[in-house]
C-alpha cells in the first residue's frame, strides 16, 4: 500500500531515523564546569557556567552568568586572606539535578535546578539563611537522613572582615528532591572563635558522617550525625607542623585515606580512618611549592594533585601505595604571579581545572601518567576587578 507516494517501509524508516537524531541531540552530553564569582557587589554575586568542547576550550552556557541572589565576600583591610581559604563552595548533587553556591557576605546560599542543557535556574525560596556567619563549604550526601531524606552539612567560618566576629559553627540542613533546604533544629554545632572551619567532607561508604577542616585552630575533627542531623565529635586531631592549617583535605576514592594540605611547614599530611570515621595520622610528605593549599584525587585513586598559590605551582604525586604518595612533577603554571588556588579534574579524566585567584582559570592537559601540562592560555572569568572567585564544580550531563 502506498500514500501520497511514499511507502510505509521508507516511511518508517525514515521515522527511526528522525526519532534516533531527536534522541542524540536530546541526550548529548556536555562536559561543564561551574564557578561561584564570589562577586561583593550587593546582591550581584553569580554563578559562571561554562562548557568544554573536548578539547579544554570553554564557553559559557546560555545565560551565564547566573545570579545568586547573594553577595560574596571580599578583602580585610589588613590585606589577611582567611575568609577566602575553604573549599566545596560550589557543589553539585549525585544526580546531576541541584547546584548549590555559597554567598559568604549575606550569610546565606543558594540552590539552582540543574536544567538539562546545563543552565541554571534558582528554586522557590532561595537563597536560604545558613543559620549562621559567613557560609563557605558544604558537605552534602543524597539519603544522609535516612528515608530517602539528603542531608547538607553548612560550614559557617566567620572570617568574612566586615561582619563582626561571633561563632563559627557547622549546622545540618534537610533537602528535599526540589532543593528546599530546611535548617534542622538542634544541629548548630559551635566551635571556638577564630577557629574559621573551611572545609567538610563527607565520609564515604560509612555511617553518615564528615570530616571538618578547621583553618585556624590546626585542627582536623570527625563527626558523626544522628537521623535528626544533630552532630557529635568522634575524635579531633591536631595537625603536625605550625598553623594556620589549611583548607585542602580531599578523600581517596578507594581506601579509608585522607590526605591534607599544611603550607606552614611545606607538606601534606596523609591519614587513614576506620569504620566509625576515628582519624589515625600517618606520616607527612614533603611538598617543593610555597604554601600547599588545596588537593584534588583523580577518580582511580592513583594521582593526588596540589596547588602551591605562593609559588604559582602545581605539584603531581604518585598513589600507587596511597599511604606512601610520591613526587611525579612540579610545574609553574601560566601568567605573572599566577595564585593558583581551589582544583578540579573534569568528569573525563582528561583536564585539570584550576581555579586562579587572579579570577582567570587555568586548564591544564592530564597525560596517561596523570602528569600536566599547561598548553592553553588562561581564562579570564570576567569578573569585576579584585574578585577572588571561590569554589569549583564539575559535571558530564
């Protein structure tokens, strides 16, 4: 039977071959990579969504840069930089659904819908108060209450020059499938003053609980969090070597390990953890940067990276025995005093992201040993004079 000419065989099979490119074009995946601009201008703090094409070369996603509601936080007076020093300042839920960003200054953050071609679009309600001063790190775990409920872990560090000093604390929030955020009574957990915590890190694999990196009083703490999100101490270390400590802590993907940045003495420290989260410090390993910050772990556990801001380095160590990290490379990276600061590798693998505080980006090439190379220049973010942006995320969607 044929119908205006056409027979049905060719007809469906011209249909698959619509409903097939439909379907690619649909479900492409892009490699992005999210910013907080941690811009100081009142209410004009933003977050900067950008794609890679493959090849290390960004663009930004339709709409880019998309505003936070919130205002970041800026420079002390004294030319002191704590408030800058956390990381997870961005962070991006397992399902690739919900973006979170920090406002430092407004004492709140903010929770985007993660669209399907990578832009953002800010939910009902935010930004939400983060129930305390200055807000710069979140842990977050998909379940972490139990009942399907996920859980954050807000970090508030109180460093930010101009607020009055009060208490830094963490407190836990209850999130919804939608991203509503909701403060759980009872969960603030204070810490002394001046101490300005800039970090928490989900355990993996455990019982619901985190590590938390406490900037200045050299100290790095596990807790544990009960259904209701109130928190407890497991045990709180002292870190060897002069404070301040600071902010980069990452975990080993594969192993209970985890490995800490102490640029007063020019090393990391490297630490193990049992099934109830008690941290056991095991040995340091000597870093040739100045001031070691912020550390990333490639997805296999094989490759620990460092970021030396004083030095404008980067430094690659070798994990084949994750207790025992060893040197790989030492390398300057692009422009006349570069900082380079928070650290990122993208979802392939593929690309080291490294987040300048001089608000340029470097991307640098991960070779198959997981050394790196800086072959493009870097990218200037646009942001207003004396933005120190803060807080990377990745994503394949």
């Amino acid at each position: 039977m044929k119908s205006l000419g056409i027979s049905w065989g060719a007809f469906a099979l011209a249909w698959l071959m619509l409903v097939c490119t439909l379907g690619a074009t649909t479900f492409a995946q892009q490699n992005l990579v999210y910013i907080d601009g941690n811009i100081t201008t009142a209410g004009q703090n933003a977050v900067i969504g950008m794609v890679n094409d493959g090849t290390g070369k960004l663009t930004p996603l339709p709409g880019s840069p998309f505003l936070t509601g919130g205002t970041g936080v800026g420079p002390a007076s004294n030319g002191g930089d704590a408030q800058w020093d956390s990381d997870q300042e961005v962070v991006i839920n397992p399902e690739g659904t919900l973006l979170f960003a920090v406002n430092g200054h407004t004492n709140n953050f903010s929770v985007f819908n993660l669209n399907s071609d990578g832009t953002l679009s800010p939910i009902s309600g935010s930004p939400f108060a983060s129930n305390g001063p200055q807000p710069a790190s979140f842990g977050y775990k998909d379940n972490g209450l139990g009942g399907g409920t996920s859980m954050m872990v807000v970090v508030n560090k109180d460093a930010d020059p101009l607020q009055t000093p009060t208490a830094p604390n963490y407190t836990t929030f209850t999130v919804s499938s939608s991203g509503v955020s909701t403060f759980n009574t009872g969960s603030t957990f204070a810490l002394p003053t001046g101490a300005a915590p800039g970090q928490a890190l989900i355990r993996h694999n455990t019982p619901t609980g985190f590590f938390g990196v406490e900037f200045m009083s050299g100290k790095i703490s596990s807790y544990k969090v009960n259904r209701s999100g109130v928190l407890s101490t497991t045990n709180s270390l002292s870190v060897p070597g002069p404070k301040p400590l600071d902010v980069g802590a990452v975990l080993h993907p594969t192993v209970r390990g985890l490995y800490l940045a102490l640029p007063g003495d020019a090393q990391i420290g490297v630490y193990s953890y049992n099934t109830t989260g008690t941290l056991k410090f095991l040995r340091t390993v000597a870093n040739q940067g100045v001031s070691v910050c912020w550390l990333a772990v490639n997805g296999a556990g094989t490759r620990l990276y460092s970021s030396e801001p004083m030095s404008s380095s980067i430094t690659v160590y070798d994990l084949t025995n994750p207790k025992q990290p060893i040197q790989l490379q030492h390398l300057t990276v692009m422009g006349t005093g570069a900082v380079p600061a928070h650290l990122r590798l993208d979802p392939t693998g593929q690309f080291l992201y490294v987040l300048d505080r001089l608000a340029v980006l470097h991307v640098l090439n991960v070779a198959a040993d997981g050394t790196v190379s800086e072959n493009l220049p870097p990218l200037n973010l646009g942001l207003p004079s004396g933005t120190v942006p803060l807080g990377l995320a990745v994503l394949m969607k």
